[in-house]
C-alpha cells in the first residue's frame, strides 16, 4: 500500500526561487525542506496542544 500523498501548491518565481535557495543552504531539496517545516510546525503544535488525533476522514476512511 502506498502511503504518500502527493500536494501541490502555487507560489510566486520569487518565492520559489529564495526557497529553494534556502533548501539547498539547508542541504535539501525542496520537498524535503518542505516535509522538514512541516514536520517541524506539528511537533510545536503537538508541545503546545497535545497529541494530534487525525480525523478519520483524513485517513481515508
């Protein structure tokens, strides 16, 4: 089963390319730079709020 989800977001050329400046500062690409800040605003969010439960119909269900 395959579990990646795949998202697609829009951005201005300027944006894109200071990001992805940053990302290979960073010794990432941008998907990873990406998942990194992601991953990085859960756990900040889970340290204030508490665990996340995701909602079933995140789930697929």
């Amino acid at each position: 089963m395959n579990d990646k989800i795949y998202l697609t977001i829009r951005m201005n050329r300027e944006l894109h390319d200071k990001f992805q400046s940053v990302a290979a500062y960073e010794g990432r690409s941008m998907s990873r730079q990406i998942l990194y800040l992601m991953n990085q605003c859960v756990v900040e969010f889970e340290k204030k709020n508490g665990p996340i439960d995701p909602l079933p119909e995140a789930r697929g269900k």
